[in-house]
C-alpha cells in the first residue's frame, strides 16, 4: 500500500515538471490568418525570395495553401548558401504583428533549415519575373511551382469540391462510372482502344483481354441511365477521353466532365435549371474562396476581355433560351461573313455559337431542339415533322462557344428500337433496351466540359493551360 502511494507522489513530481513546448506547424494560409501572436510555430515551404540586409534577413516562403507568401524576419546569421529562391525551408520561430500595412503578421525565426536546396542557375523559373503561360508550358514537372498554375490548381479544387456540394445537397447520389468501357456514348468513333502489350505485339484474330473491344470512356453517361433506374437523380465526375488528333486550343485528349440524370422529368426546362444553377454556384463558391487567385487570372491572364465584368454579368442575369431554328435565322441575317455557311440541318460551329451569345448580349445561351438527325440515339424524338427535331439543349457561354450538352434520354421502346435497328446497334445495345423495357420513366440528363468550365470563369484562351499536366502532348508526355 505505502509502495502505491510513494509511486503516486513521484508521478505528480514529474508531471508538475516544465516541459519543452513543441512548435505548432501552421501552413501558409493559417499564418496569413491569425488573429493574435503566437509563440513556438513551425512553417514549411519553398522560398519565394530571399533579401539579405546588414542587421536583417528577410524571405518569402510559399506552401501552395495561399497566393500571398508570408514575410520571414531573421538574423542574418542564420543564412547560408543553400538559402536560395526555390529551396525547400523549414523556418520555427514566433509569429508576430508586422509593422508594414500590407500584412497583418510576420514570422520572426528562431531556426531555419533547409531541406532541399534548389539550383537557382539551372531552375527554369526565376524570380520576380511574371514568366508567360507559353514559357512555362514547356516545363510540365515544374510549372505548378509558378504563381498562376498554383492559382489555378486551387480554384479547381475547389470548383471540384463545390460541384460535389451542388449535387449531394440536391440528393444526388455520385456514382463511380467505369473508365474502360465497350461503349462508344457519342458515336463518333473517337475513341482510344485499350489492350495488353501482348495483345500488341499478337495477332489481331486473338483473344481479347476482356473478349470484346475495349476502350477509353468518352462519357459515362449510358452508366449513368442504368443507375437513373433505381435512382432519381445521379451525378458522376470523372476524366474522358476523345481521340481527336487536335493540338488546337480548344481541344485535350483527356478532361474531366461533370455529368448528371433525373428521372421523372419530362420537360427540358428541368435539365435547364440544373445546369443554370450549377454553373452560377460553382463558379459563386469559388469566388468567394478564392478571390485572389481569381483576381491574378483576371488581371494580368485575360486583362483584355474584361472577363471579370463578364462573368459578373453571367451570375447576375438570366441565362436566355432560344431555338435551333431561332438561332439559324439569327446567324442567316447576321452581317458577319462565316467561314461556315449557317443552314438548317447543319450542326452549329464555334463562330456560330459566339456570335449568338454576342447577339443575346453576351450571356449564356441555351438552344433547344437540333435537328433529329445530328444528334446520338439516345435523345427523344419530338414528333414535329416535317421538321423532324429532338428534345436536345446546348448551353453556349461568351469566349467559349459550347460549354454543356444535354437531353431528354428517348424512354419509349418502339422509338429507340426502331432508330437502334436503322443504326444497326440493336444488338449491341439490347442491354441499352432491356432498361426501357423493366419500370422505364421520362428522363434526362447533361455533360459539363470541367476544363471548359474553368476557360469561361477565368478567362483563358488555351485549354492547356487549365490543366495540371499536358498529359497527351505531342511535344511532351509525362
């Protein structure tokens, strides 16, 4: 007993002992935010600059959290050769009020280390250059280390992070839709087929890895119906592949699309107001968290087309609607020359598209019912002969042209049989049959180019450049 309690007291002894007070790590951005002084902080990052002066030391660092770098003040005693722009550091001291206006707090070293020095002869980014988006294209490894792809890949992670908020607080149920597919959703035959390296190497007549063609999914929307059968509204998102041999501005090999399906909706103003809602606030959110990464893009990347006025624009008015035929009466009495002549019958091309969103004063613009034959199989017939249209809507945006794609999916039997048996793909859509046949409903749904999405919000004109890797480059494949 008395052995128990000597045991306690020296416990309390040693608990009642100062103990060495660990450095809090704080990222970038927590430091940015702080209300009050701290004591103790550690900070990492990648030094953004670095000014040595006779009685002080002061660097930038920058952890990807914030475009604002946070001011490091210290003794020149603690700098050393690897100490450089673009070194990795690890800097503890006390965080402070800052005298200067311009920044709310500063961090006063105790201890800096650096952890990765960096070559600033051979780095190919340079300090307190602004280097144009042509420049750094060229290094695809080291380009998220500049401001504007750091600034770009937060506003897509939280475009992306605001995409699933829409849907989830909407009761929408994300599905995971499958990469490697047999389906060809678009019937365009612009697809990557997949084999093993055997399979490369073997005969043609041999046996499929997966016993029939396979390839690349260029939507995931034909998955996506299958789950509207047992769900009423259903939302993937997810990257797609279109093998289109194109290094033009507009066009990647590999995006992300943001695709959604209702069911019981029987009317086009259905899927219209989801979209609408989705695009103003998406782009609402991010905003609101990311204002100054926003703002550099609309500053100093697309300063020219007023794009920040723009979008303010898109957010505040109503997005309007016209008609296939609407718009191909607009574009025939348009005193613009075309390189495409505007018909009836005739898919509309880019220019076409700009200048309607021009003539409906540069706000977003849904046209509704194409004409039946330009269109996939999947959409509903809207019994108008002669004419002939179905119930199909794009949505075109200023800068952009076409930015979704969407329809009211053909729930009838008879009619899909029918144009399935006419395409000859009656075969290998009878599973595509089989859902109209077993509790089928009126639906809908659309895609969203996420690359695209981001080109209309922020301005920029290559589409390249809103990604994180040019990852099917011709000139460079990481």
């Amino acid at each position: 007993m008395l052995g128990a309690w000597g045991g306690w007291q020296a416990f309390r002894r040693c608990a009642s002992l100062p103990r060495t007070q660990r450095a809090v790590r704080l990222r970038v951005r927590e430091a940015l935010g702080a209300r009050e002084p701290a004591d103790e902080v550690k900070v990492q990052g990648w030094v953004r600059s670095v000014r040595s002066q006779k009685e002080v030391l002061f660097l930038h660092i920058n952890d990807g959290s914030s475009l604002e770098n946070l001011q490091v003040v210290a003794d020149p005693s603690l700098e050393n050769r690897d100490l450089t722009f673009g070194s990795a550091v690890e800097v503890q001291g006390k965080l402070v009020k800052s005298p200067h206006r311009m920044q709310n707090v500063e961090l006063k070293a105790k201890t800096i280390r650096v952890v990765g020095p960096c070559d600033t002869w051979l780095f190919p980014l340079k300090t307190k250059e602004r280097h144009p988006l042509e420049y750094i294209r060229q290094f695809p490894h080291l380009r998220c280390r500049s401001n504007t792809l750091g600034s770009l890949l937060r506003i897509r992670s939280e475009a992306t992070a605001a995409i699933h908020s829409f849907f989830q607080d909407n009761g929408y149920v994300h599905i995971h839709t499958p990469i490697i597919t047999s389906n060809d959703c678009e019937g365009a035959g612009e697809l990557f087929q997949i084999e093993t390296s055997n399979e490369a190497r073997e005969s043609a007549e041999k046996t499929h890895f997966f016993s029939v063609p396979a390839f690349l999914t260029v939507s995931g929307q034909l998955h996506l119906e299958v789950m509207a059968g047992a769900f009423t509204h259903v939302f993937t998102f997810g990257p797609t592949f279109r093998a289109e041999n194109s290094q033009s501005r507009r066009h990647l090999a590999e995006f992300y699309m943001v695709e959604a399906e209702l069911s019981f909706t029987e009317s086009l103003q259905d899927i219209m107001q989801v979209m609408e809602a989705l695009f103003k606030t998406t782009a609402s959110t991010v905003l609101s968290k990311c204002p100054r990464d926003v703002e550099l893009f609309h500053k100093y990347i697309a300063p020219t087309q007023k794009t920040k006025d723009r979008l303010e624009q898109m957010l505040k008015n109503k997005f309007v609607i016209i008609s296939y035929n609407e718009a191909v009466e607009i574009l025939k009495q348009a005193s613009q020359t075309f390189t495409f002549k505007p018909e009836w019958g005739c898919d509309l091309q880019t220019e076409h598209e700009k200048y309607l969103v021009k003539h409906c004063g540069e706000v977003p613009v849904f046209v509704i019912n194409y004409p039946y034959d330009l269109k996939p199989f999947y959409m509903r017939d809207n019994e108008d002969e002669p004419q002939h249209t179905v119930a199909a809507v794009d949505l075109l945006v200023p800068g952009i042209g076409e930015l979704c794609g969407g329809s009211l999916r053909e729930e009838r039997l008879p009619f899909l049989e029918s144009r399935l048996q006419r395409l000859g793909l009656a075969d290998a859509y009878q599973w595509y049959l089989d859902l109209r046949k077993f509790g089928s409903v009126p639906h809908g749904g659309f895609g969203m180019g996420f690359e695209r999405y981001l080109q209309c919000i922020l301005g920029v004109d290559n589409i390249k450049d809103v990604i994180p890797f040019p990852r099917f480059s011709h000139s460079c494949l990481l």
